[in-house]
C-alpha cells in the first residue's frame, strides 16, 4: 500500500498552481494515482476551488490570446471570436434546412389503416 503521508490540502493546493490545474502532474508530482487527488478535491472544498480558480485563470489566459490573436488579423480568431461572443449582432452560422433545390421540405405521414 503506498504511503499517503505527504499528502496534504495545503501541499495539493500548491502542486494545483504549480501545474496550473493539471490534476495528472499533480498526482505525479505526490507520487500517488490521480483517483487520489481527485478523492481529496472532494474532500476538501478548499482543494475544489483552488482547482476550479486555476482553470479559470487558464480560460482568461487563452481568451486573451485569442482576442489578441483576433485583433492582429487573424482571420480564424476573427472569425471564432464573432461566431461566439457576438451573437448578438447577428454573428451566428447556421445550418439551413431545406427540401430539393431550395424548396420547403416535404413531410408524408403514412398511418397503417
């Protein structure tokens, strides 16, 4: 059985920042499995949102490359940037549905009499 001893919310809590929410560096780095972290994330909400501020700082942290991205003219980050933070404005692909060379679809009900 192996010795959990060095493990702590404390130490977990730095291992979390250390790796910036990577749960699987995190285990290794405590030398234990990653169903360990994961049972003390549960145990302890101090874990639980040490881990969910971590991952939010890396979402802020890729949004902001991807709005940079965006505003030096790269057309896929222009466009993904649109597609989901301006839908607003009317920045929204779609997906048009319709029967043979742009007709309306035909729907036929067939009942058994």
């Amino acid at each position: 059985m192996a010795d959990y001893s060095g493990l702590s919310a404390d130490r977990i809590i730095q291992e979390i920042a250390r790796f910036n929410g990577n749960i699987a560096l995190v285990a290794q780095a405590m030398r234990c499995s990653r169903q360990t972290i994961y049972n003390y994330i549960k145990k302890h909400p101090s874990i639980e949102a040490a881990l969910r501020d971590e991952r939010e700082t890396m979402i802020d942290n890729v949004e902001s490359r991807l709005y940079k991205a965006a505003l030096d003219g790269e057309a896929w980050a222009v466009c993904f940037f649109l597609k989901t933070q301006a839908k607003h404005r009317g920045y929204i692909e779609r997906a048009e549905i319709t029967g043979a060379e742009g007709n309306p679809i035909v729907v036929k009900f067939v009942t058994k009499d």
